[in-house]
C-alpha cells in the first residue's frame, strides 16, 4: 500500500502545480493523501514562489472542500458510513454540536482529517456561508504557515516541519479551544456584558430609523450601501493602476508575473486555459446573453431580460472606449499562446465575463434561485476566463485586474439604477 502511496505522489509532482492543486482538491473530499506532502518540496525546491504555492493549496483545498459539502448535503449520512467508522462520525456531530464552525477551522488546520468534516458539513447543515469561512481560515493557516516557514528558514525549515509542525498545530487547536470554551462559560456567568443579539438589534433598529427618515426602502437601502463601497474600492484600484501604468510608466510588477507564468506552463494548463478563454471571445459571449434573456423572458421577467441584454451591449462599448482612451499596447509576441487584436487595457474578456456573471447572479438571487452552487461556479468561471488572458500572454496582469475593477463599478451601479427604476414603476 505504501509503494501505491507513494507511486501516486510521484505522478502528481511530475505535473507541478497542476498535481498540487488536483491533490488538494480531491483531499479534501475524498483522496487519502494530503497536499502537505507536495507543497513542502515544491516549496524548498523554489521558496520564492512558497506563497503562490500556499495560496493555490488554500484555495484548491477549499474548492475541493465545497464538493465534500455538497457530497454530504446530497447524500446525507449513509455516505458517511461507507467511508468512516461510526465513531469518528459521532465525534464529528458532537464537536460540530459544541464548536460550531470553529470545529471546522481546527480540523483544517491541525492533522485531523478535514474531508470528514467537509462531508459531515454538509450532512448535518452547516451554514455554507461559515462552513467556507471556516475553510479558508483553516487552510489558509496550514499551508501559508508551512510557506512562510520554508520562505524563511529555506531547508532547515524541513526538519521543524516535519518534527514539530504537527505538535504546534495541535497545540494552538487546544489553546483556541480553552479560549472558546473560557469564553462560553463566562458569558454564561454573565461575566462579559457581550450580548451580540441585543447589538444587532439596536443596530437594525438604528439603520431602519435611518431609512425610514430618508424614506428609503431597506433593500434598496442595502445595494446603495454595497454599491458604494464596491465601487470606490473598485474605482480606486482602477486609478492606481491607470497611474502607475500610464503616469509613471512602472511595468514592473506586470513583467514579473509575465515571467512568472512563463515558469509555469505546461501542456496541460496550457489546453485548459485556450478552451475556457473561448468562452469569453464575443460569439460565445452573445450566445449565453441570447440564452440567459430567453430564460429571463420564460420567467417572465421581460423588463430584465431587456436591461441584461443592454447591460452586457454597453459594458462591451465601454471597455472598446476605453482601450482606444488608454491605448496600451498587447504584451510581446513572445509571450503569446494565441492571437489577440485591439489594445490591452483594461482587458475586454475579464470586464464583460465579470460583468455578465455579477448581474446574472444578481438575477438568480431576485428569483430566490437557492443553488449557491451554480451561483459560485459562474462567478469562478468569469475570473477564470480572466486569469486565462494573462496565462495565455495576451494580457498583462493589471490589464486583468482593471477590467474586473470597472466590471464591479459597471454592474453595481447598473443595479441600483436598476432598482430605483423598478420601485418608482411600482
């Protein structure tokens, strides 16, 4: 079995980071080895992409976590056990019971297995939101943990880890659970004057006598509110990178993660990316709108069907006009896996991907559509198709990431010009 075992890891580190992010994907759920084992040597092999590698786990692992939920929320308990002893699956109850989504977090962290806990999530109803949260706080300290260890230590770092790194994780999991556990039983005691249900009430009941003092309906309310933080964040990305590319001419960061990417390709994600950027090119682009607006209109939803077709016609003419505004040539042709014409900034198929996945999402949550599952993966999809354009050397980074900056001030906005005309009709 260990020969098989270790047969296995050899495949997956001749793919690189394609194998580690596979192996942390299928871990999480159901595979048996865990990504530790690939991320420490790729890790010591080139420290400084330690943090890339830490991050690609993470969120593979998370993802990969989100397919054991969902296995579990699908499948209930029978699938538990097939694969764990019935012991380990009261245990698993029993700590969600008591910790809530703070079990979660332990068991990504320490060596507790973490795909009994993504399963049994979705078995026993764990809130996605927290179970997510949870994840990413667990995972993200593992391996970020294990990165910034060998980033530091180079390889003496190996030899902490695997002496001590089990025992630490171990350690911090039962002070977090004496901390929690202190905590409870002083508010019980009425110790800790912390009534968070009594706070979030005086703070509802403050935000509606604010509302109601604007006359301001409360949902509308909550997209002006979002909207605005959303779009000066997004705005003030966007101009820090209008500046620093065409003001003071610094390329840079741009030029790194150029070669960065050239460091990392493969035949396989090399094939992988060419098809999902098809997806943004504007033939399929006019097809999903064509589709989403027969839906739309089937719903009988014919005023948004019109605003979604719009919607996605003038985020297309706003980013040609900003193009031929900013001019900014494509990167070399030596970078180029495929052809691309026009200018580069900000980068056509990361804006109108996200725009089109931030108002359909937003569509699907007016129909009260509650597969969080379809909603995620659109919106995955969209920056996917964006990270393709730079994998694909047609686009530099910031070109990607301006184009997602202005997809959220675009869309927001949109929105809640939207509702505003929807309730004055009303």
């Amino acid at each position: 079995m260990q020969q098989i075992l270790q047969h296995l890891i050899n495949i997956f580190q001749s793919y690189g980071i394609l194998g580690l992010i596979v192996l942390s994907f299928a871990e999480s759920s159901f595979f048996p080895i865990p990504p530790d084992v690939i991320l420490i040597p790729m890790c010591l092999m080139d420290k400084n992409m330690s943090f890339l590698y830490a991050l690609s786990t993470t969120l593979s692992s998370v993802a990969g976590g989100i397919f054991g939920y969902y296995i579990g929320k699908r499948l209930g308990k029978p699938i538990l056990g097939k694969f764990f002893k019935e012991d380990k699956i009261k245990k698993v109850g029993y700590y969600f019971d008591k910790y809530g989504g703070w079990s979660i977090v332990i068991a990504g962290f320490t060596p507790i297995p973490y795909k009994i806990f993504t399963i049994a999530a979705g078995v026993f109803n764990i809130n996605f939101f927290t179970f997510v949260t949870a994840s990413l706080i667990g995972r993200g300290i593992r391996f970020f943990l294990e990165g910034i260890l060998i980033f530091y230590m180079g390889d003496s770092a190996k030899y902490f880890i695997t002496n001590y790194f089990e025992y630490i994780t171990i350690g911090v999991a039962l002070v977090l659970i004496l901390f929690y556990t202190l905590f409870k039983y002083l508010n019980k005691k009425n110790l800790l004057k912390l009534n968070f249900a009594v706070y979030k009430k005086k703070i509802y009941a403050r935000l509606n006598s604010f509302h109601k003092k604007y006359r301001i309906v409360d949902q509308t309310a909550f997209y002006v509110y979002t909207s605005i933080i959303l779009s000066i964040f997004s705005l003030f990305v966007f101009w820090e990178l209008t500046e620093e590319n065409f003001i003071h001419k610094n390329y840079t960061f741009d030029m790194y993660i150029l070669q960065l990417v050239l460091s990392i390709r493969n035949n396989v994600l090399i094939k992988i990316f060419k098809a999902v950027t098809v997806l943004g090119n504007y033939q399929f682009v006019i097809a999903f709108t064509v589709l989403a607006v027969l839906l739309m209109i089937k719903n009988k939803q014919k005023r948004f069907a019109s605003f979604f077709a719009l919607n996605i016609t003038l985020v297309w003419l706003f980013n040609e006009l900003l193009k031929v505004l900013f001019k900014r040539p494509r990167p070399d042709l030596i970078y180029r896996l495929i052809e691309a014409k026009g200018y580069s900034y900000p980068s056509g198929h990361a804006m109108v991907s996200l725009t089109f996945a931030l108002v359909f999402v937003y569509y699907l949550n007016e129909m009260e559509f509650k597969n969080n599952f379809i909603k995620w993966i659109v919106l995955i999809l969209a920056l996917i198709i964006g990270i393709s354009r730079i994998y694909l050397g047609v686009h530099y980074f910031t070109d990607v990431l301006a184009g997602w900056a202005v997809a959220v001030i675009y869309s927001t906005t949109s929105i809640l010009i939207y509702k505003n005309v929807l309730i004055k009709v009303r």
